[in-house]
C-alpha cells in the first residue's frame, strides 16, 4: 500500500491524478470518464455492465467492452509505469467482472471535503460554531471549479447534480455559520449572486433575509422574500416553506431575537388596512431606542446604529430605517491635496469617538476645480466611523438646464434611502424635514450634499442632532452656513505643481512624464493645474500612448488661445472652453453629436437606450458611441448602462448643440427623447394595469424603438429606475411646447404612481401636465389632466379638492361629447364620495355613471359602477340591495375581462356575508377573491382580503386561522408601508400570545395616547 499511497486524485473540478508531485497524463475524455467511475465508487468494485453504462450510456458500441479494456490497460500504465508484464497491478486491479481502484484515505479531494464537512457538523453541534467554519471553509477551499469538469457522459450528469448539491448545502452551512459569528455585512456579497442563481433554494433565501436584517436593511430582506415566494409561486405553484415564512413574519415583527446578542435591541412594531378603491380600477385599476448621546444602551451595551428601530411616522407605526450605503466610487487614481485632507480630518474626533455635535465641512471652489472628488474620497475614508450608513445626493445647484433639486425632493430621496414607505412620506417639506432629523435623532451617519447652490438648498438637509458628519461643496462660499450652521470653509485653489505632475502620473506612469518633462509642464501650464482639465487631457494620452507628450501638448495649444482665465473669477464656461473644444474635436462625428445632443436631455442621467432615441441611432451603435464618450472622460457610466454629465461638461454640451445644430434639428432629437419615453411608459402601462382602457397616443415615428416588457416586476423596476427622468420629461415637455406629451406621461403612469404610492412626484406630473393643456388650449388634455389629477388627489386623501378637479373634468367632458370620459368621471365623484364618507352622493353619482356606461354600451364602465354602487349599499346596510349589484357586476366584469375589480367585488360580497352570520359563504369568497388579487399581482387587494378573512375566522372561533391570516396581511400592508398595517397588528394583540406575536409584543415600542 505505501506505492499506492503516493496517489492524489481529484474529481472537484477537472479530473486529475497525482503520482508524489508529478501529475499524470490521463488521457482521453471517454479514459477520464472510466477514472472518474472508479473513483466515485470510493475502493468498492466497479461491474463492467455499469461501467459501459458510466460511459456510453444506453446506446454503447458494439465493441464497448474491448474499447473498455483498453482504457483500463491505458490508465494502468500511467499510474504504474514501471510494472513489469509478469506483476499483478496494485492501483487498478480486477474484480470479478470488474474493476477497483485503490486509494489512501486522503488521497481522493472528495473524501477529504466530505470528512471535513462532517467533522464541522459534529464540531458545531458541540457549540465551537468558530471552528466549523474553518472547517467548511478548508473544505470548500478543495474545490477548482464545477465537480467532473470537462467529463462527458451520463455518470457525469448525474454525479455533478449530486456533488453540486453537497457544495451548496456545505456553503450554505459555512454562510450560516459566518452569520451566527456576526459576519451577516460580509456574507451579503457571497449571497446575492447565489439566490439569483438559485431562486428557488429556500435556504439561501433564508440566509439572505438574515444577514440583510442583521445589516438594518429591513425592506431588502423582506424583497428577497417575496421575490423567492414569486418564484416558486411561478415555477412549482407552491408557497415558501414554514421555516421561511416564520423568519419572514418574524423580521415583520422585528423578534429581538433574530439579532446577534451584541447587538440586540428593542424592536419597532409592524406598520398595517381599508378596502382598495374601485376607483382605482377605473382610473388606473419614536419611539426612540433609549440610547444615550454617546450610543450606548441603558443596559450598558452599544447597538449598530443600523439596527435600531426609527421613529414614529406621521401614522404612528415604527419602522426600522434602512442602513443606506449612496457614496459614488472613490477614484483609484486620486493625487494630492495632502494639506486639504489633513485640514478636514482634524474636524473629526482623532480618537475615533463620534463627533459631539453635527459637524459640516463646507467645500468650496471653482467648477473642476475637484471640490466632488475630494469629498467623496475623505468620505470613503472615514466611512466607517459612521456605521449608521451614507447619504448622498447631487443637489445639481449649478445645472445648465436650470432644474436644481429642490430641498424637498432630496430630503424625500433621503428618506426613500432610509426605507421609509412612500406613502408614509408627508407632505409637506417642514413634516419631510421633522421625520427626517428623527431618523437622524442619535445615529451617526455621514450625508455628502453634492454641488449645493446656496444655503437654503442645503439648510432642510441638515441633521438636528450630534454625531453625523456633513460634508457639502458649492462654487459658492455658503457664508450663510458658515456663520448660522458653524460650518467649517475650506477653499480649494488650483493644484500645487507637484500634485499635478502627481496625478498626470498615476494615469500615463511615470516612465512617459520622464521621457518629455517639458511636454508634461507645458501641458500641466495650459490646464491651469485643473483636476478635470488635466483628467480630459490625460484620457485623450492614454488612448494613444504612441502619441508623444510634446504632440498632445501642441493640440491643447492649437485648441484656444489662452487658458490664462484658470487662475481665477467663477465663469468656468469659458476657462475650460479649450480643453473640452481640443478632446471634442478628437472624437469620431457621430460620437460628437451624441455628446452635443446630450445637452438637450435635462434629466439627472441617461440610459443607453435613451441616449439612442435622443440621436435617432440603433441601440447597438449608441452604445458604442456612449463607450467612446466615456473612455474620453466626457461621460460618466455611474451605473451600468446609465450615463451623467458633468455639469461643466454638460454646460459645454449646450453650447455645441446651440451652435451646431439647427433649432428644428435641436427640437427634432427632443421630440425624438419624449417620444420614446411616452412610448416605453405606455409599453410599461398594461403589464401595470392589465385590462384598463389605454391612453390614445398619436402616432409612433418609425425611429422611435421603445422597449418591450414581459412582466409586471420589470415594467415597474423600468418605471422606477426612469422616475427622475420620467418627471423631467414631463416639465421639459411643457417647456418646449410638446403639450400632448406633457398630458399623456403623466396618464400612462397613473397605475405605476398609483401602485408604488409616489403621491407627490404623481400630483407634480399631473399639474404640470394640465397646465400645458390649459395653456395650449388642449381641452382633451385638460379633460386628462383633471381626471388625473384627481385621481393624485384622492390617492393623498384630499378628497374635497379631488372631488373639485372632478367636477371641472365632468363639465369639460360634457362640452367634449366625450359620453366614456363623462360616465368616467362621473363613477369617480361616486367613489371620491365613497371615501369621503357621503354615502347618498356617493350612490347618486353611482347610479348615474351606470346608466351613463349603459347607454355608451361601455361593458367596463358599467361593472365597475356597479361594483361601486355595491359597495355604497353595503356600507349603509341596505344588504339586499348591494346583493344584487354585486351579483350583476360579477357577471359585467367577467364578461369584459376585468379581474381587477372582480377581486374587489369577490372581496365586498365576503364582508355582506360575514356581517350577516354566513360563515362558510364569506369564507368562500374571500378565497375567490385571494385567488383572483394573486392571478393579476394585486397585492393591496390580497392583503385587505386577508385581513378581511382573519376577521371571518377570529369571529368563527378559529384564532388560529385568524392569526394565519392577519400575519400574511401584515407582510402585505409593512411591505407597502401602508398605514392599515397598525389595524391588523392591533388585531393580532387580541390573540392568545403565539410565540412569535409574544416576543413582537414585548419587544415593540406602543404608540401612546
């Protein structure tokens, strides 16, 4: 045996053999296959029947078991090259019909990983979980890549599907295992990638939703749940299994016990209900944590700032905040401002304590003078000592297009990074402004405002408590935050000379500035020791770095006459004219005009797909030309597949189109941009709102290639990622005198604004849009923009001023003929009135709209009146009657394809039963209308029907069901942020304590009187 242990084999990853150090030539892939069989069997014997199988499967040749006994004579060979003809062999030897291979106990990489693996089992379950993660790390370590690599034939396929499994099932332990140990931040990066790769292993998922909790990010691990339980919903037409579920419903009540025991704290209570809106169809379809100033617990210990729960919200649920992580990349090739760096981290406790008050470093200086770059990298540095997470946000106070954020926008994109529900955001930016600092109230986090244009942008923004940083640059001196915030001013001049020669030589090497150090100074002279010139010059080198120094330093020359304006005044338009004029004109033509006509996009950023519709290009030529704009430092790929500007830049892009391009050739690519994205909205409309009337668009230019969607998830993920866009779209078309885009944006995204509670972005495009119309003379879309704006209106609960817009809407639509619009409208005073509470108006103005629907023959409108009218009677008790409506609007809605408002009706006929003592038959329809809201991903409506079940079974005596029930609403409603969510947590307080409902209890924080 000792020849035969100077074996190594291996089977994780490409089959190998080792004889001491030297590996061996194993020949053939179908040779491989015959090692690989025998190896798998692990020293037992191998019939030659299962052999030929092992390679050929069931179709093997005619002379299969020669051609087998070759392979085998080839293999003994290689592993015993010396032995004689008359020596038996000792490695691979006969076996009755068969075959054995004899190896060590270690000689086999897979025996090794399964010996570790158990000894890491044993290991945890005697409680050192430290070690058995060193254990099923080694163990994993034995892996070179996918098990059986490059080995053809069906005992491949089928050991590869096993073997895999016991890699996941051992990764999925050490995850575990490093999670137990507190690394729930690092293991993050090892999951995402695998759920995605795994959608529907619930272990993973489970492992996520932990280390994301444990992280404070509350809404992604609730995110990874439900989009777990879509996939297997989708896939197998199963739900998540219980151990899933239970941490899903535990996370909602935020169970301290979930938390690691250093870092346990109070939990918040869950968020909670009222029936959808009919409407809807038709329209579209502090508690404080009790730590002190420095952090630390009344019990004495120091909670992560992330895992505490935040405060009451304007409904009075608690929410635990997100830990945002917004800083942009620190640059690699960052040099100099030695001087600067020391100055502003003196600002900063040099003992690494938190800060005792706000502490707000103001940077100033010229455009390009490198106030951003600066920023971020001190930032990153210091990112740490701010485990409450980072806030950023270009505050563009310097835009060209003139559309600066407004404070009240940037604290609503802060809160949105904080998790806060949409819906849960207030109004008003003073309410925006309180919730925000309470947020902030004893967490330390560091908030980057970016390119600030006064101090009232930046004032709103401002933490009200100590311990956060905030650093702020301007090309303003902010004297105003200075003298009434304490801000700390630092200046940033030019670079020093040296510092110039250092970043010019972090990006062409040191090697070419010593070659021509004149050529270097001359062109470190000519960019004024700019950071953002000298980054566009050095760009344009590195891209040919055959071209001398002295040649690219004559160009800059050429370029413009002097670059003597560097050295002082604010007007950077002219001061960098040259440099950004010499690496234009160095561009191909089709990448120049893509970048001239990048100044007329007035968004924040730009798709890909965007920028072609704005030049009129095929998709695959834009992103060439996007590529060779951003390898000339002219464009930023901040996210994959999305470009920005510098502001400068983009100043610079403004006036090339000016100049270059024609005022009909400027309105014709706007035209181009608006068209594509109402196109791609209204692609997006039907996936959102199945079934609902569509908007009437005027016709598609054939250059207009808008994008295609094939599910729910992606057209609101595209919605989404466009908002900002989406919303300047719609005031750069009212500007520019497209009025009928103006209108129809705002319309074609009424079910995503409705359905992701955007309230005031939705109340913003719709006004805009009516005024467009008014002012144009539009009555068709001043008709729309009433409509929809209402509709805004009711979704805020204002519904006297919804109740306003509607009646202009309703005599517009009279004066238009316009019988569907009118029936419309007048359906939708009924339900404003519904609402509101005014149930004879609200019948009146039912009633109406049916006979209105009736006579159009509009199938649609019709059930959807009656559904509303329905619901009128039943909410006054009049339960025959709305029998009766419900009954026949059933049969309208099915007939017209409406499962929208067929669940809701399902829902409404559940309630009449319930309140009538007929148990079974409530019970029935709540499940009909739960089966509907899931079929077309209604999930308010299957949220309210559950909660509305619960009720039917806690009345029934049946707790449990009830709880079941109310549980799964719960998910629903926190999910939204939806302010019903206090409801349903109310009625799981009057159960019998469940043992996840005791430990919310006695955990969560109470809204008190």
């Amino acid at each position: 045996m000792d020849y035969v242990n100077t074996f190594r084999f291996a089977v994780l990853g490409p089959v190998r053999a080792w004889r001491g150090e030297r590996e061996l030539d194993l020949g053939s892939p179908q040779q491989r296959v015959v090692l690989a069989a025998l190896l798998l069997r692990r020293g037992r014997p191998l019939p030659l029947g299962d052999l030929i199988d092992a390679v050929w499967g069931e179709e093997p040749p005619a002379a299969a078991v020669s051609v087998l006994r070759t392979y085998v004579s080839r293999l003994r060979k290689v592993l015993e090259p010396d032995r004689g003809p008359a020596e038996q062999p000792r490695a691979l030897v006969s076996v009755g019909d068969g075959y054995l291979l004899r190896v060590p106990d270690d000689g086999l990489d897979l025996a090794v990983f399964q010996r570790r693996v158990a000894e890491a089992k044993k290991t945890r379950a005697a409680g050192d979980v430290s070690a058995a993660a060193d254990l099923l790390r080694a163990a994993l370590d034995g892996w070179r890549g996918a098990a059986l690599t490059g080995v053809p034939g069906p005992l491949a396929e089928t050991a590869r599907s096993w073997l895999d499994e016991e890699w996941l099932t051992a990764l999925e332990a050490r995850l575990d295992a490093d999670i137990e140990l507190g690394r729930h931040h690092e293991v993050i990066a090892e999951l995402l990638p695998l759920t995605a790769k795994h959608p529907l292993r619930e272990e993973l998922c489970r492992l996520l939703m932990l280390a994301l909790y444990r992280s404070g990010r509350q809404a992604e691990a609730l995110a990874a749940y439900r989009g777990t339980r879509a996939a297997l919903v989708a896939e197998l037409g199963v739900e998540p299994g219980l151990s899933l579920q239970d941490l899903h419903d535990r996370i909602l009540a935020a169970d301290p016990a979930l938390m690691p025991h250093q870092a346990r704290s109070p939990a918040p209570a869950a968020p909670g209900r009222a029936r959808p809106s009919v409407r809807a169809a038709r329209s579209g379809a502090a508690a404080q944590d009790g730590t002190t100033d420095d952090g630390a617990t009344a019990g004495g210990t120091a909670p992560d700032d992330a895992a505490r729960p935040g405060p009451a919200d304007p409904h009075g649920s608690p929410f635990q905040p997100a830990r945002p992580a917004q800083l942009p990349a620190d640059l690699p090739t960052f040099a100099g401002r030695d001087t600067e760096l020391g100055l502003i981290g003196d600002l900063l406790p040099r003992d690494g304590s938190p800060p005792s008050t706000v502490v707000i470093s103001a940077i100033g200086g010229m455009g390009g003078i490198g106030k951003s770059t600066l920023a971020v990298h001190w930032a990153h540095r210091v990112a740490e000592r701010f485990p409450g997470g980072q806030l950023y946000v270009n505050l563009r106070g310097f835009d060209p297009t003139g559309s600066a954020l407004t404070p009240d926008e940037a604290v609503r994109g802060f809160l949105d990074a904080l998790g806060v529900p949409p819906m849960r955001i207030p109004a008003g930016l003073d309410a925006q402004v309180a919730l925000y600092r309470s947020l902030l109230a004893r967490r330390r986090v560091l908030i980057l405002l970016d390119n600030a244009r006064d101090t009232e942008q930046v004032r709103p923004l401002l933490p009200g408590s100590p311990g956060c940083l905030v650093i702020v640059t301007s090309r303003n001196r902010l004297t105003g935050l200075v003298a009434g915030e304490g801000a700390h001013p630092l200046t940033l001049d030019q670079l020093s000379p040296a510092e110039a020669h250092d970043l010019l030589a972090r990006r062409l090497g040191s090697d070419r500035l010593a070659a021509e150090p004149r050529a270097a100074d001359e062109i470190i002279a000519r960019c004024a020791r700019l950071p953002l010139a000298l980054a566009i010059v050095a760009a344009h080198a590195c891209a040919h770095p055959g071209f001398p120094l002295s040649a690219i330093a004559d160009e800059v020359n050429e370029s413009h006459g002097s670059l003597d304006a560097f050295t002082g005044g604010d007007d950077i338009t002219t001061d960098v004219r040259a440099v950004f004029s010499w690496s234009y004109k160095a561009l191909s033509a089709p990448a120049a005009r893509l970048f001239r006509l990048l100044g007329l996009h007035a968004g924040p950023d730009i798709s890909a797909p965007a920028a072609a519709a704005l030049a009129g290009l095929a998709a695959r030529e834009a992103r060439g030309l996007l590529a060779e704009l951003t390898r000339a430092h002219l464009l930023t790929e901040h996210f994959p597949g999305r470009y920005t500007l510098h502001d400068l830049l983009r100043v610079y892009a403004a006036e090339r189109v000016g100049v270059e391009e024609t005022p009909q050739n400027r309105d014709l690519a706007l035209q181009r941009l608006l068209t594509w994205y109402l196109h791609t909205a209204d692609a997006a409309y039907p996936h959102i709102t199945p079934t609902r009337r569509r908007i009437p668009l005027e016709p598609r230019p054939q250059d207009c290639r808008p994008l295609e969607f094939t599910t729910h998830e992606r057209a609101l993920d595209w919605c989404e990622a466009e908002r900002p866009n989406l919303i300047v779209a719609v005031h750069q078309a009212a500007q520019a005198g497209h009025t009928g885009t103006a209108w129809r944006l705002p319309a074609v995204l009424w079910g995503f604004f409705y359905l992701r509670s955007h309230v005031h972005d939705w109340l913003d495009t719709t006004r805009t849009g009516l005024a467009a119309a008014r002012g144009a003379g539009d009555r068709e879309g001043e008709a729309q923009g009433l409509a929809d704006t209402a509709a805004a209106l009711r979704s805020a609960g204002r519904f006297d001023e919804a109740v306003e817009h509607l009646r202009l809407a309703l005599a517009l639509s009279r004066e238009l003929g316009d019988r569907v619009a009118r029936a419309s409208v007048i359906a939708n005073l009924g339900d404003a009135y519904l609402h509101a509470g005014r149930l004879r108006e609200a019948v009146e103005y039912a009633r109406r709209g049916l006979a209105l629907d009736r006579i159009a023959g509009n199938v649609w409108g019709e059930g959807i009146a009656l559904s509303n009218l329905g619901d009128a009677y039943q909410r006054m008790g009049r339960y025959d009657e709305a029998l009766d409506c419900l009954q026949r609007a059933l049969v309208v809605l099915r007939a017209g394809g409406n499962r929208w408002v067929e669940g809701v009706t399902l829902d409404i006929l559940g309630t009449i039963h319930h309140r009538l003592g007929r148990h079974g038959e409530s019970v029935g329809h709540y499940h009909r209308a739960l089966a509907t809201h899931r079929d077309i991903g209604n999930r308010w409506g299957e949220g309210h029907t559950l909660g509305h079940l619960g009720d039917v079974h806690f009345d029934g005596g049946e707790p449990e069901a009830a709880r079941a029930s109310w549980r799964h609403a719960l998910a629903i409603f926190a999910e939204f942020g939806h302010p019903d969510a206090e409801q349903v947590r109310e009625r799981l307080d009057r159960l019998p304590d469940g043992p996840a409902d005791a430990r919310a209890r006695e955990a969560a924080p109470r809204r008190t009187a």
